[in-house]
C-alpha cells in the first residue's frame, strides 16, 4: 500500500499483550524537531555521568503524537460500570494512558520514531 503524501492522522494496530486485542492509535508525523529532540533525549548527563533514558523518552513523545484511538479500545472504571474511555468526555486520557498503558504508547514512540527499516535484496519488499 502506497504512502498518502500530506496525510495528517495516521493509525498504527497494535496486538495487546495485556488484554490480547488490537488496539488502534492515532497519531500525527512527528517535526523534524520532535525527531532531533527524540535523539538527544535518549540520553542526559547526570552529575557528569552519562544516562540512558529511552524509555523516558519513548513515553514522553507517544504522549505529544499520539492524537487519539479506536472507539472502545479502552476501558474504564465507572460508577456505572466499565465504560470507553473516550478523550471527548475524558481530557485527562492521555495521563490515564501514561499511567496504565505506558508499554503501548511507547511501543507507539518506538515504531514511528525508530522503526525504519531498509528492505535489502532478496526480501519481497525489493523486488
């Protein structure tokens, strides 16, 4: 499938290891900025010591792409019972997806900002 150019929302499945179904996020591209800024993110001086800090970084920048999910992806607890979380009625989503669900949206962070691949020859995506 072709890349759409000038696309603004784009959609990443992902197969839940917790809940065993496929959650869809949406996200906008990151800047040129956000791209630079993840990499120096990776790592910070500490008291003269180098420290590795990619997971920080991951969930800090799926957090500032991530725009939305799919309807029902999510749950949570209510007094009526379990209900979608839904960011029209929750503006507090993405703190809630920070704090249970880190590992998505820094698989998120990892595949957009990391995730390239070069198809070497041989592979179908080549020929």
């Amino acid at each position: 499938m072709a890349r759409i150019l000038g696309e603004a929302r784009h959609t990443l499945a992902i197969q839940d290891p917790v809940s065993g179904s496929v959650i869809t996020l949406m996200y906008r591209r990151p800047t040129s900025e956000e791209r630079v800024a993840y990499q120096v993110s990776a790592f910070r001086l500490e008291g003269g010591e180098r420290r590795f800090c990619l997971g920080e970084t991951r969930l800090r920048f799926g957090l500032e792409i991530l725009t939305g999910f799919g309807a029902g992806d999510f749950l949570i607890t209510a007094e009526e019972g379990e209900i979608p979380l839904d960011p029209d009625r929750h503006p507090d989503w993405k703190a809630r997806l920070a704090e249970d669900a880190p590992d998505l949206v820094s698989y998120l962070a990892q595949q957009v900002f990391e995730g390239m691949r070069v198809a070497s020859r041989g592979e179908p995506e080549w020929d």
